[in-house]
C-alpha cells in the first residue's frame, strides 16, 4: 500500500478515536454525595459524577466503576474490590456499590469511566472512601470523662460548666504508613496531635438525640504522628450534651449528662503491624483550664491565666491533673456522622468601631452573621475584656438585647499579660451584627477583630442576579441567614434562648434552601432526627432532636418530615430517603387520622397560618406572634396534600397497595373538605388569602371552581391587601408559586418587589440584612421577634429559581429540566445558576423592547424542556449553532417549544 494512503487510513481511524476520548471528561465525582469521604459506615455507598462536555446533547450510555484496595492497584486498572465492567445504563446517580464486602477501617480507592452519545471519557482521577468502625468491638471499652461538676462551675443557673480537657503520651518506634482518628467527643470536642488541632471543623460532631445515636468523625492524622514520642490532647464542651437551661421551666429540655469521649487511634506501621491509641484511664484530665464556662446561649469564658502552654505537647507535666474517669457511655446507636460538619466559612472585617459611654465601643460588623469575634488584645495580665453581642442597636446607640430574651451572648477574656494575644471562642456562636467590648484601657481599631462565620462545610450551588436590586438584596439576606442557621441541625435563630430544630420552619423553606446550598446530606440526617424522635404510637414532635419536649400533634410541623424527603427526592433524586422514611410518615398519617380524623376533617392543629402579619405595622407595634389561631382547614389540607406525596413516595418504592389506600382516602378528604369549607361565592372558609390558597395548590379545588377561587385570590392580593401579602408560616410557602402557576406572575412579581408593609423588601427598607421572623419585626414585642429567621421566605426562593430564572426539575433530581422563565414587565435581565446533581444548569436572560436573548446551559445526561417567549416559531433563533438542528415541539402560550439537550446555547427572540 502506498505510504501516504495508508497513513490517510490510520489517521481517519484514529481521528474519531482521538476525538471521542477529548469531547468528555468527569468531575464531581462523589461518594454517598461527599467527596473522598472517611469513616463511613454505608455497606453499599453510592456513587456519583458529572460528565463535562462542551458537545451537544450528550446522554451517557455506560459506566464503568473500579474499587481498589490499594492506590497501585487501581493504578493497574486492577478492581480487587469491585470491578463493576461496563454496564449499560445511563445511571450517573447514586450508583450503588456492589463488590466485596467493605471491613472496618477499610480504605477503598475508585475511579469511573463512562461512554457517551460522545464518545468515551478517561478514567476520572482517584477518589477514595474509608469504612468506619462498624462494630461495637472496634472501639475501645471505655468512655471517659468526669461525670461531676466541680467547685466553681454553677450547673444549677445557666448551666455553667467549665470544659473538660484530657491527655495521654505515647511511644511510636516504627514507621509510620497510616493512621486513622475516630472519635465521638459529646456535647463538642476539639483534637490535638501534638499540639496540632485536627482538622478543620469546628463545633464537631453535629448534635443528635444522644439516647438515639451518637456520631463518629473520622480523621487522616498519618502526618501528625513523629517518631519517639506523641501526645494527644481533647478539649471536650458542652454542645446539646451537657444542655443549656436544664433547670428553668417551663421548657421541658432534654439533657444527656456531662461531657465525654470515645475515641481510636489506629496506627498502621510500614511492617504491616497496628497500634491502637484507645480512651481509658491510663489518660489524664483536667476541668480547671482556661475555657472556664461555654454554652451555646451565654458564651464562653475563657481565663488566659489558666492556659497551661503545652498540654497538649509531649513533656507537660501532667502530675496534678486528675486521672480520667470510665463514664457512663450514651445510650444512643454509634453511627458515622454522614454530614459535614462546620466549619469557618468566611471572615468579615468590622465596617466601623465607635464609641460609648464609660469606655466601651460599639463594633459593626456590617451584616447580620452567624459564628464569632476573633479578638486581638494587648494589656496587662488579669484585665478583662468584655464582649455583649447583638443584632441590633437601640436608637441611643446602645445593644438592642431585649429580644435575646435570657441568652448572654457575651464572651469573657482574661488576658494573660505580655505579647499580643489573639483569642476566639471554641465551644459557643450567636446571631450578631453589633458587638458592644468593654474593658480596654486603649481605643481598639477595626483591625484588631474578624468576624468569623460558622456553619455546615456544604457548597454554595446556586447563583441568582437580577436587573431589580432589591431582589437582589432579599435573596442576599437569604443565602446569609440560610447558611447561619445550618449547624448540624436547621436551628430557627442563631440568637436567642431558643435555637431550636422547629420543624415547622424547614418545611416552609428546605426546597428554596437546596437552590442555594448542597444541603442533601445535612437534611437526610435531619430527616434521621426526625424518625429517631418519634414516639412508639407513631407521634411526631414540633422540635427534633426533641431537645424540647414538644409532641402537640398538628399537620404542619411533624409534616416537614414529608416536605424535606419530598424535595430530597426532588432536587436530588434521593430515593433511599424516600425508602428510609416511609414507614415512620405512615406511622405518623395512621396516628392523627386515629386520633384526630372525624368524617374526613383532621381536627387537630396547632399553630394555624402561624405568624400572619398584624393588619397594619401600628396595629402590630408590641404585640407578640405567639398569638396561635388553630385552624383544621389548614389541617385537614395538610392531610390531603399528605395523601398525594405518600401516592407520590409510594410509586417511588413501588407500594402500589399504599398508593390505592391513600388515593381513596385523599379523595374522601377532598370532598369533605369542600363540602365543608366551601363557599359557594367562591372561596373557602373566611376567604383568608391562606385559606384559599392552600386548597388551590394542593389541587383540592374542583375543576369548575378553580377559575373563581384564583379570581378571590387574586383579588385579595390586589385589592383588598393593595399589592401586598397577608400570610403567616403556613400560606407564604405556597403563595408565590400558587400566583405564578395560576398565570399572574406579574402579582407574583408585584409581592416579591414591594417596599411597603408587609414585604421581604419592608424588611430591606428596615435595614435587615438577614430575613426576620417577623412581617412587623421592627415594631413587634421583643421578646419572640427575632431579626434572623429563615421560615417567613416561604416559597420565594423557589419562585426565583423556578420562575424567575426557569431552573425547574420536571421529576427528578434534574434529569428532565423544565426552563420557562416568567417574563416580567419591570424585569429586563435575569442571571441565574445552579449546580444540579447532573451538573451545572445556567439561565441568563435579557430583554429590550421586543428582542430576547437567553443564554442558556443544560448539563450533559440531562434533556431540557426551552419555553422561548415568541409569537411564533420564526422570530427565534440560535446563535451557536441552527435553530433548525433543535426538536421543535409545538407554540402555546406565545412560547416555542423545544426538546435540547445537553450543552450551551444562545436564544435569540427578535419580536415585532
Ligand atoms: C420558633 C419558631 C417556631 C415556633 C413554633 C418559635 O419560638 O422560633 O420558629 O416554629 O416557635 O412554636
């Protein structure tokens, strides 16, 4: 053959081969939706990937997964654990592991390829994983601790305790090839190895119901470990262990005991031998260190006179302290902690420092935040300084604390004297903006401090900007006082006495919430919590954990347990959150319809449209929300809407019985309900806007009453409310959507927009730069008003996302997208984004006059539904590539209809 047609043969066959490998790449990749986590304890995890490719319409074909035991042996494309071959399925989802049963401390290194519509991806880079401790026997015996207070803690009034620290040497001769910390420190902990902290999280692990489950964290500390001597140091606090408030009624509080610990060191030498570093009494511990008192209401004292400098070093004599104590261990289940943990987020530097009266200053930190002050302090030794910190100021300039209620929310430092010293708190966080410090002999300077925020170590995936600033401004205030309020569990205020997991309030708000953050594996342990908290006659409480005993039976709070696996299932397409709690929400249905169900109305509620907006901002001037106006209208709504996610869950898992059970009993409910409640001027009850609302979304309403029902809606939001709200908790989680999906966005937009009371935008007006619990939070009595709560968004964040930008998962986890954004006069641009599980999903739009151009991504193994605003299909077109390469569906609604795929594109819409 002649050489040059022979090197033309050989390239065209390599050319696609070349091609085909570069059009694809993987990343994201992720384990039980963590990347390379350790310590965990899931038998089968489940596996994830986002393909990445700049071609269109790129549908995985195949996968093929590797899971090795060593790094080389991967390397070696050897599976020793699982080699899953090539299987052909479009799966890139939580894919389940299906190879050799995975031991305790077993550290598994993985890698993916998948084949495409666009050819072939290489390997993705190594991820790994480790197993926990699986079994009780591979942890050591013994908790230790002190289960005492001491003479200067004060447990009986604010539960003053001091923390707790413990210590032990120990000898390592060999090298070194691995070690592995696992430990549960309750209430909180922090970990030395030779000095150094571990890790980066704090306040670990997340809070549980201790009598139902503890959580382990797992730590690669190979590099801390030297040869000769190591120590090992633990500062234990109180967290939700040892509980704030024990002694005050009448809050029914939960508390476990006081601090202690379980921990392993296990060390793995290069000759294949071990080495266990385990909890026992040959450690010893002190409570008469520095950090003298720490709870999550007052603060934490901390006495830099006591420091002992280097306790947590090899060579500190430890013959004073007293040797630590076998404990009584929890009575809670071990289990992994599958969550992130928390961690420093971001720093802020104050805006301005200025003065009080009799030395003190009043520090802004510029936004309402969550976490704590960084402080650095020069002076003499046993001087103290003082911070107080709050959300607001009083007009005279002054902390506004009054709606702290009982919480000090002040830190204490006693300096130690000489050098500059820095110091944080360890075991305590608030909601502040304004720090009021006392104390020093010299004007301080805003570079002396550094707000520190803290919250759940969870990606921001969302993205959202708009040409109306406002808008801007309240989703601002959203993505701040959502992230505050992620501390291992979703607590309602970062603040005050309270800070409770109320369930009511993450029902509202978990689906707007994963719009912005990656919070899928935060609330499938909340949703543990939840199930854990259930009572054995199927009773769910208002607060879990029930670090506060509240079970007052009602439809809108235990139900958050039915909204959160909903928008788990949603956004992220979670179906063993679905399995896991499907027994325990039919538990709960079966208990209220026993208990409270009479001729198809459910009876009993609790809170009604919890929070409704005083009628003016006069009218609301020191009253308190605590006003509860039960409603079985809400109820009884609630319980249908129930039937229709359980109709929903049960074809999830394939419990087509279940499904028939609750179709009928959700039509007899329906029927009752109008027959009840209907009116036949068309509205229901009252004509409340929530009373309306509620059965309009939930698909209650009959078919011919749909059009005059939406008409009193409609009415009472413009007319008689004048473009505004007038729903408390339960009515503004559906309001938007309910205006939008009945065809008035413009109203939807009117509400989101408005300036005046009451409105998110009153609030902005009002200088909140977090969301308040309160529509009349600037007038309301003090003492239930606090100025950063994340239930009163509601379903805004949804509508922003959903309709605004036109990012909407159409089933499941974003595999069939719907892109139809609402297009607003008054709204000319729209820039929105948000990393699905899929991938990264972009809608940018702008319009001027009668031109509109969208520029749109679809992440690959995905498809999109494209609701282009034109009169018709010939004012449209596609700047990247033909408009005529696209799957044209149909025009409806002055909008043309397209099927696309993956990829980027750019619409354009020359209207006349
Ligand atoms: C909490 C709320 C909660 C409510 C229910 C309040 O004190 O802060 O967010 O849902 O109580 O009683």
């Amino acid at each position: 053959m002649n050489i040059k047609i022979y090197i033309a043969i050989i390239s065209i066959c390599l050319l696609p081969l070349t091609k085909v490998v570069a059009q694809v790449s993987l990343q994201n990749t992720t384990c039980e939706m963590l990347e390379n986590p350790l310590g965990i304890d899931v038998q089968k995890p489940r596996f994830a990937w986002h393909i990445i490719s700049k071609e269109r319409n790129v549908m995985q074909t195949a996968y093929q997964i590797l899971v090795s035991s060593t790094a080389e042996k991967l390397n070696a494309n050897e599976g020793d654990l699982w080699d899953s071959q090539k299987v052909n399925t479009g799966e890139s989802i939580h894919v389940r592991y299906n190879g050799a049963p995975l031991k305790s401390r077993l550290k598994a290194f993985w890698k993916v390829k998948v084949w495409t519509s666009a050819g072939q991806s290489n390997w993705s880079t190594t991820n790994y994983f480790s197993m926990g401790l699986l079994y009780y026997k591979d942890w050591p015996k013994g908790w230790i601790g002190f289960d005492r207070a001491f003479a200067w803690d004060n447990i009986k009034t604010d539960s003053r305790l001091s923390a707790r620290y413990f210590r032990k040497e120990f000898q390592n001769t060999k090298q070194v090839k691995s070690a592995t910390a696992s430990i549960i420190g309750l209430g909180l902990y922090e970990l030395f190895i030779n000095g150094k902290k571990v890790g980066d999280d704090v306040l670990s692990p997340s809070p549980t119901d201790y009598t139902k489950n503890v959580k382990y964290n797992t730590y690669d500390v190979t590099s801390y470990i030297k040869n000769g001597k190591n120590a090992v140091g633990a500062i234990l606090g109180n967290g939700r262990f040892f509980a704030m408030r024990q002694n005050e009624k009448p809050y029914k509080i939960k508390t476990f005991g006081f601090p202690k610990m379980l921990m392993n060191i296990n060390i793995v030498y290069t000759d294949g031998s071990t080495a266990n570093i385990d909890t026992d009494n040959s450690w010893k511990g002190t409570a008469d260190g520095p950090i003298r008192t720490n709870n999550e209401y007052d603060g934490e004292e901390y006495d830099a006179t006591k420091e002992a400098a280097g306790w947590n070093t090899v060579g500190f004599d430890d013959s004073m302290w007293l040797k630590a104590e076998f404990v009584q261990e929890p009575s809670g289940v071990i289990e992994a902690q599958m969550n992130e943990n928390m961690r420093v987020m971001n720093t802020l530097k104050p805006v301005s420092i200025s003065k009080l009266s009799g030395g003190r200053y009043i520090l802004d930190m510029g936004q309402n935040m969550v976490g704590w002050l960084q402080i650095k302090i020069k002076g003499i030794k046993g001087k103290q300084i003082k911070m107080r910190f709050a959300e607001s100021l009083q007009d005279n300039g002054e902390l506004f604390t009054a709606n702290l209620r009982n919480a000090k929310c002040t830190d204490l430092y006693t300096l130690k004297g000489g050098e500059t010293e820095t110091w944080e708190p360890t075991f305590t966080y608030r909601g502040f903006r304004f720090v009021e410090l006392s104390g020093y002999s010299y004007q301080p300077s805003v570079n002396d401090f550094v707000g520190k925020m803290v919250y759940d170590n969870m990606k921001t995936v969302g993205t959202f900007e708009t040409s109306n600033g406002l808008t801007n401004q309240i989703f601002k205030n959203a993505w701040w006082g959502i992230a505050g309020s992620y501390k291992g569990i979703p607590v309602d205020c970062p603040q005050r006495n309270e800070r409770m997991p109320w369930l009511g309030d993450r029902g509202a708000v978990a689906y707007g919430e994963n719009f912005l953050f990656d919070n899928g594996r935060f609330y499938a342990k909340w949703l543990q919590d939840i199930r854990n908290s259930q009572k054995e006659d199927g009773a769910i409480p208002d607060v879990a954990p029930a670090f506060w005993r509240y079970y007052s039976d009602n439809m809108t709070w235990p139900g958050a347990m039915l909204l959160v696996t909903e928008m788990l299932y949603k956004q992220t397409g979670d179906v063993s959150s679905v399995r896991d709690n499907y027994p325990a929400m039919k538990k709960w249905l079966s208990y209220m319809q026993d208990r409270y169900m009479k001729d198809y109305i459910l009876t009993k509620d609790s809170y009604g449209d919890w929070c409704m907006p005083p009628i003016t901002i006069e009218f609301g001037r020191g009253k308190s929300a605590d006003k509860k106006y039960p409603s079985e209208l809400i109820s009884t709504a609630y319980y249908y809407h129930f039937t229709n996610l359980m109709i929903q869950f049960g074809r999830a898992i394939g419990n087509e019985e279940d499904v028939k059970t609750y179709e009928v009993l959700g039509e007899k409910i329906k029927n009752a309900f109008n027959e009840k409640y209907y009116n036949q001027q068309g509205y229901y009850a009252t004509n409340a806007l929530t009373d309306n609302i509620i059965p309009l979304y939930f698909g209650m309403v009959p078919k011919d009453k749909v059009e005059t029902v939406f008409k009193n809606i409609t009415h009472t939001v413009e007319v008689t409310n004048k473009g505004h709200l007038s729903n408390g908790l339960v009515g503004i989680q559906w309001l938007m959507r309910c205006l939008n999906d009945y065809g008035r966005p413009d109203l939807a937009y009117t509400v989101a927009t408005q300036k005046t009371y009451p409105s998110w935008g009153y609030m902005v007006e009002n200088g909140a730069t977090t969301i308040w619990e309160l529509w009349n939070g600037n007038t309301a009595d003090p003492k239930m008003n606090s100025q950063n709560h994340v239930m009163m968004l509601g379903d805004l964040l949804i509508w922003y996302y959903e309709n605004l930008a036109g990012i909407k998962s159409e089933n499941a986890a974003f595999k069939q997208i719907t892109m139809k954004p609402e297009i607003i006069e008054g709204l000319s641009t729209v820039n929105a984004s948000y990393n699905s599980i899929y991938g990264m999903i972009k809608s940018n739009y702008s319009k001027a006059g009668n031109a509109f151009a969208w520029n749109l991504s679809v992440p690959p193994n995905t498809t999109a539904m494209v609701y282009i605003p034109a009169k018709s299909k010939t004012e449209v077109s596609e700047k990247i590539k033909s408009i005529k390469d696209l799957k044209f569906i149909k025009m409806e609604n002055n909008r043309a209809i397209y099927e696309i795929g993956s990829g980027d594109y750019q619409f354009v819409v020359n209207g006349k």
